[in-house]
C-alpha cells in the first residue's frame, strides 16, 4: 500500500474561480466567497490551500481588503 502511495501524484487543485469563469472579483461581491477564503479566524487563505490561481488570489486579496476597511467583513472574528 505504501509502494502506491509514493508513485501517485497529488491531484492538481483547480481555480473555483477559474472554473466560474469569474473575469474580476470586487470587495462587493466578496461576501460569496468568504467562507471559501477566509479561515475562522479571519484570515486569507493561502493559494496552496485553497487551489486558487495566482490572478485570482491578488484580486481575492485585494478585495477582502478593501471589504474590510469599509466595514463589510470583520478584521477578525473572536
């Protein structure tokens, strides 16, 4: 079983958004997504976690960002 385990390749993880065929994500529309990419925490998600490609991730960054400052998500969640 461990000789199978060691050949095999991890499956690649696909872009939600990508897969959506979302063109740009705006701090308006972060809502949707926020329990995909934020932790419990409040906290972004890496990349490496969530499958999201990299065009993706900085427009993701930037909105939760933008979000947060106008008060639509929180800093963080106690």
């Amino acid at each position: 079983m461990d000789r199978n385990n060691r050949n095999r390749k991890p499956r690649r993880k696909v872009c939600a958004f990508c897969a959506d065929k979302v063109e740009n994500i705006d701090y308006k529309t972060i809502g949707k997504y926020s329990r995909k990419v934020l932790s419990e925490r409040a906290k972004i998600i890496p990349r490496r976690v969530t499958g999201t490609c990299a065009r993706h991730q900085r427009q993701l960054t930037v909105a939760v960002k933008r979000a947060r400052h106008i008060a639509l998500l929180p800093f963080v969640n106690d």
